[in-house]
C-alpha cells in the first residue's frame, strides 16, 4: 500500500536538497557531503544490468537521481513516514518474493533493524545472485533513548555479511567529520532555546565551523595514518555469490 504522507511537495523538496546537496550553512554539511560523495561512487561500480532496485526505508528518496537511469526502483517504509513517497508502507522485513531484485539500499536505516542477522538474510534472499547491497549506518551519532538501535564498528559490520562476496566497508569522513557534525548538532539543540533573532546566526555558525572542519579534515586526511579510527558514518557494498543456492520464497506482495 503506498504511503499518504503528510508534509507539503516543497517540505518534501527541502528534505530531499538537504540530504541530496548539502549546504555549508547545514549542521551536518560534512556528514552528507562524505556519505554522498561514498554512496555515488559505490553506486557507480555496481555492475549490469541493473533492472530492479530496492530502496530500504526510503525516505523523501533523496538518492534517486544516483541510480541507473533505466532502473524501477521500489521504495519501502514503516507506518508513519511522512513524505508520501513510498511505494510500500509496511512493518514488515522484507515482503517481496526470492531474487526480486538486483540492488538493495539501505542507507542510514538498518541500525534500526532488530534483528540484524535476520536482516542480512532477507537482504540476501531479496537479491538476484551476483546482486548488490548498499548499507549505510552512523556510528559517531546521537540516538533516542526509547528507540532500539545498534552500533557498527567496520569489522564487526562486514563479519554480518560473511559468506557474500566482495565485502567493502568505507569510512565516510573520519575524526573531524565526527566532531564538527556532533558540535553543530550541539549547537542546533542550544540553538533551539534561544530568541529568534538570534537563532537566525546560526546558520553562519555552522559556515565558520564547516569552512574550519575542511581544513582540519583535509590535514587529517593527509597526514593522520594509523590503526584506530573514529568515523562518523560507514558504508558498506556486498555482493550475493552467482552461485548461491536459493532461499525460500515469500509472496510478493
């Protein structure tokens, strides 16, 4: 069933342009700006051809104009997503017969999976062998104390998908990225309580302190080596094997 939704074509637009195309004058401009620049170039290396898309708690879709030009792409999401935009709106993980699909995105969502090896299964199940999946998920990030939501490191998020293929998890920014996304995130909750005029600055705070984390982050790139890292987000790209046997089928719906 499609979903209704709730919030205007322009809120819905607004959504979309701040994931999508990231502003300096955003809190979280490096964040996006990492997690996009990663996820196009993944997308750019899936291989052929690519018929049938799945996109996992979709969202306003902001990342749809990445995707091949020629691929029907399905959009699911839970109950309650206010953008209108969802092809199918259920609770259940996930709905669609054995090998539906040919790409599978889950992008800063499977960490509300609650169950992640169950996840990864039907995520394998969905997929056509020789299929790709796109999971992103934070690791440097706030969470809802009343929510379920698990924590990734980059090994501990490829062992999930041991027995695919072609498992890479990519970094998407690192140390500077994760503090001057927490600090302007800290500045928007401080930012929330403060008189009008003077929440009106805040979008010149976030600049200075973007157009300063570039220039950390470029200094980090360059010269930070070593085993331990701390990125914000991470984003990883599995292959199913061409010859896996196949999984048991579910209805489509």
């Amino acid at each position: 069933m499609p979903c209704t939704g709730i919030v205007s074509p322009r809120a819905l637009e607004r959504a979309r342009r701040s994931r999508r195309r990231p502003r300096l004058t955003q809190f979280d401009y490096l964040h996006l700006r990492c997690l996009v620049r990663d996820l196009a170039a993944a997308l750019a290396e899936v291989p052929g051809p690519v018929a049938d898309v799945l996109d996992v708690y979709c969202g306003s879709r902001p990342y749809d104009d990445l995707l091949p030009p020629d691929a029907r792409c399905v959009g699911l999401d839970v109950e309650g997503n206010p953008y209108g935009v969802a092809d199918v709106v259920t609770n259940d993980f996930l709905p669609f017969g054995a090998e539906s699909f040919d790409l599978v995105m889950c992008i800063e969502a499977f960490h509300y999976v609650k169950d992640p090896a169950h996840g990864v299964r039907e995520l394998r199940r969905v997929l056509r062998p020789g299929g790709v999946v796109l999971v992103a998920v934070p690791l440097v990030w706030e969470y809802d104390r009343t929510i379920l939501e698990h924590r990734y490191t980059g090994p501990e998020l490829a062992a999930l998908f041991a027995g695919w293929e072609n498992v890479q998890v990519v970094e998407n920014g690192g140390r500077t990225v994760a503090w001057a996304t927490l600090t302007g995130s800290l500045l928007r909750t401080a930012g929330a309580r403060l008189p009008r005029v003077l929440r009106a600055l805040l979008p010149a705070g976030y600049l200075g302190l973007n157009g300063f984390a570039l220039l950390l982050d470029a200094l980090e790139r360059r010269y930070a080596r070593g085993p331990t890292t701390l990125p914000i987000n991470l984003l990883l790209t599995a292959h199913r094997p061409l010859d896996d046997e196949r999984p048991d089928a579910k209805p489509l719906l």
